[in-house]
C-alpha cells in the first residue's frame, strides 16, 4: 500500500485558490459545457462532479486504481477529490498522495485541486489490527489523544486535541500543508448517545479548534458532513439545524467564519434536502437547499449513484425526459442539476468509472423545468 509519510516528510505548499481553480476550468475551455465550473461561497471554482474514494478493498491493488483514477479524473475535468481518514483505513488518503504527486509532474499545480477530508470515526492504520482494542489504547488513549468518556456510540470522537491529531495525520496521508476542506463527519453520530446540549458544547470546541487550524494555514475551511442530519423530521433525534450550526460558528469566530461547507446526500432516491422544508432559516422554513444558498454555505452532495444502486432499474419515464439511455447518467445528471449544489460526489475507484463519467463534462446541467420533469411520471 502507499506507506504512511514519515512524520518529517516534506509536504506540498499551498492550496486550492480562487485564481489556480479558475486556471483549471480555463484548461478546459471549448471542453466543457456551460454549468460544469461552479463558484463556491469562498470564490474557489469546482467541477459540477467530484471524485469519492469511500468503497473498495484495504490492498494494494486497489490503492494503485484509485491513485490511477484520481489523476484520470483531474485530468479529465473533475478538479474536486473527496475522501476521508478511516476510508479504506486511511489507504485512500495515500492514494491521492500518490496521484498528487504523479498529477504535479504532468503539470497540475496544487492551487488548481481541491482536496478534502473528514475526520471523526475511529480508524485503525492500514488494515484492521488483530487487537482494535490494543491499537487504539496505545495510539490514543495511553497519550492523551482522548479519554474514554471523548468517545460515543463506541466509534466516534471530536474533540479538539483529537481533531488536531487527525488533521495532521491526514496532512501526512495527504502529503500536503493545507487541506482545503475539512469536514467533521457525521457528528450526529453523537446525539444518539448525549444529550443535545453537550452535542452543542462539543461542537463549539470543535468548530473553535477549527477556526485556529485555519489561522495556522493548516485547512483552508471547515465544515459539516453527515448521512441524516439534515435530511431528517426535526423532531428526529439525530436531527441538525443549519442555522444553529452557522451560529455557533459565528460565536467561535464572528462573521468571517470559516464554516462554508455542508456534505449531504442527494439523489433519486434521497431527495430531502431538496424537497422537505425542515430548516428553519430567519423565521422562515425551507429546504436544505434554500437554507444553505441563504447562509452562504456551499452544498456538495454525496451518493450521488447510492453506491450502484441507481445504476439500473430507474423508471423509464426518466431515462426519457432527458433523453438519456444510461441510468447511471441520468442519476449523476440529476445530482449535479439539483438548484444550488456546486459538485455531485461518485466513488469512482477505476479509470473506467471516470472515463463513463466524463461524457457529462460535455452536457450541460439540467435547467429548472428540464429539472422538474423527471419528477412527473407519464401516462
């Protein structure tokens, strides 16, 4: 497997810019159909479509296709890289080391790529350990990382000095100085065993940790990235309010928050966030979507094919309203087309996944009646 980067290696300088990502779509020109290059809140430029790393076996062989795939799709025109320190046991992070790496040589620059990562489930290192309990005590709880008491449902932490030890291992994972997003992933993992105001409390350290990881040039921003969160009835359990959580960041920091994303899933066949009015923004409620353009927070979402499941089997009244003979194409065409969202993630963990997926570099997103009519069914 790509090893992990001694604790001295040399990372690369820099991070994604508003001026190195416009370089990257203007590789592109004459390539790429209007809509595929989006301006997020913090004035980056990302591709409507973005790379996920999350499934796959812990071997070297798929380490080295994801590494080729990353490279292919950057490449090809998909300039965001999503992934997450306990995907694959960290391999996925090394991965994109690896193409990195490869990517520069060609002649990318690292101002051009945006890199993200996510931390907050316990992960072990390279495979599974014959002893979890053992490598984690020994790792964690022996040097203070956290206490027995840090971690709920038996799986997830937030705390600062354990972000703070996370962030630097994806940092060397990565092999760069500065990750440019940095999402807390699925904190609502938590609430299912705390109650509401320590979750509260928790998320205040972590986002004012956050806000000094940014200051110190080690993450560019930070944000959010769930499963339920804001999907859900808000009477739920695991339920989140964007508002609160804009809130929270604004007590940690003020108006110039570093809080700017929110990953969440949306596709055919998880639609809330853009359907189910369940945020309550100024005194108004809406959906996540309208929520987020209404804070500022740039949307990106996830499972945009629901790892296969939306490959095959779709309604034909859908493939026809947009005259698509692919349901794998008709599901990302529809998560990139959702009003607001700026880039639809899919695992893509071989070239010919991205190859597949690069024919929409030339198609222009779905506009907002061409939208509507995959939700009306013909008679």
């Amino acid at each position: 497997m790509p090893a992990s980067a001694p604790p001295n290696a040399r990372l690369i300088a820099g991070s994604a810019t508003a001026a190195g990502t416009l370089r990257y779509a203007a590789r592109f020109k004459g390539k790429s159909a209007a809509g595929h290059f989006r301006q997020t809140t913090d004035e980056l430029i990302l591709s409507s479509v973005g790379i996920g790393t999350y499934l796959g076996e812990a071997d070297q062989a798929t380490d080295e296709a994801y590494s080729g795939a990353v490279v292919a799709a950057v490449e090809g025109g998909f300039n965001l890289v999503d992934t997450a320190i306990n995907y694959r046991f960290q391999r996925s992070e090394r991965s994109i080391r690896e193409a990195l790496r490869e990517l520069i040589a060609n002649g990318f620059c690292r101002d051009e790529i945006v890199l993200c990562t996510k931390a907050g489930f316990l992960t072990p290192d390279g495979d599974m350990p014959s002893d979890a309990n053992d490598y984690f005590s020994r790792e964690f709880l022996e040097p203070g990382v956290f206490a027995p008491e840090d971690v709920a449902a038996g799986c997830h932490c937030m705390t600062p000095r354990y972000l703070g030890n996370q962030i630097e291992r994806s940092r060397r994972n990565l092999g760069v100085e500065c990750i440019d997003v940095f999402y807390l992933h699925n904190p609502e993992t938590q609430l299912d065993e705390i109650p509401r105001e320590q979750f509260q409390q928790r998320i205040r350290e972590a986002f004012a940790f956050l806000e000094s990881a940014v200051s110190a040039g080690k993450i560019g921003a930070y944000g959010l990235a769930t499963w339920n969160a804001f999907r859900e009835d808000p009477k739920s359990q695991g339920y989140l309010s964007i508002e609160e959580m804009v809130t929270i960041a604004t007590q940690a920091r003020g108006q110039d928050h570093h809080f700017r994303y929110v990953q969440l899933p949306l596709n055919l066949a998880m639609p809330e966030a853009l359907v189910r009015p369940n945020q309550l923004v100024a005194g108004k409620t809406m959906a996540m979507v309208q929520a987020g353009r209404a804070l500022g927070i740039t949307l990106v979402s996830s499972a945009a094919l629901l790892q296969g499941q939306l490959t095959r089997n779709l309604p034909a009244h859908m493939r026809a309203a947009w005259g698509m003979a692919q349901d794998s194409g008709l599901a990302l065409q529809f998560a990139r087309s959702a009003p607001v969202v700026t880039t639809a993630l899919v695992g893509m963990s071989q070239i010919a996944h991205v190859e597949e997926n690069l024919e929409l570099l030339g198609l222009e997103p779905a506009g907002r009646d061409e939208f509507l009519k995959v939700f009306e069914p013909r008679g």
